[in-house]
C-alpha cells in the first residue's frame, strides 16, 4: 500500500468516525429536546386539568373481556401505547369495570 492509499484510509476512517459522532450528538440533543417538550405539555395539561386517555383498540378489548388473557392485554396496551406498566393495568382494569357496570345495568 502506498503511501497515498495510507493517508487516504485514514482520512477517509476520520471522516466516518467524525460524522458518528456528529450524528450521535445530534440524535442526543433532539431526544433531550424531546424530553423538554414532553415535560412542558404534560405540566400544562397537568394545569389544564386536562386528562388524555389512551383508547383501546378492539383488539384489546376482546382480549381484556377474557379473564385468563388480561396479562396479554396490559403487555399489548403497553406496547401500542407506550405507557408505564401501572398506567397499562389502570387502563385495562378501568375498561373491564366500565364493562361490566354498563353489562350489569
């Protein structure tokens, strides 16, 4: 390998490696944003009181009508949703005690 070819790996592999890192940084500073304005909107619904429940998919309703895949639900609730595992069971417990007061009346 020349001396040429040499310098130009190295320059080429600095290269690549400095746009790594760039593009780490930025992917970096665009979650932190994210966080910022995700904090932000929660504080000002908090103080709107204003609540945003996530809906259920059909699917997931039939699933949590069946006492023996409710687990299933919640894990799928979590999945769409990407809510926390308590707001996921909230969720479904909520749905199965809405159903079964409106089946009762």
């Amino acid at each position: 390998m020349t001396t040429l070819e040499l310098i130009t790996s190295f320059a080429f592999a600095f290269v690549v490696v400095g746009l790594f890192f760039d593009l780490d940084s930025t992917v970096k500073r665009i979650d932190r944003r994210t966080k910022r304005l995700e904090l932000c909107l929660d504080l000002i619904l908090d103080r709107l009181e204003i609540d945003t429940p996530f809906q259920l998919s059909e699917r997931i309703k039939q699933i949590a009508l069946d006492p023996k895949r409710k687990v299933e639900a919640i894990r799928l609730y979590k999945e769409e949703t990407n809510v926390t595992l308590r707001e996921a069971v909230d969720a479904i417990n909520a749905y199965i005690a809405q159903h079964q007061s409106s089946s009762n009346s």
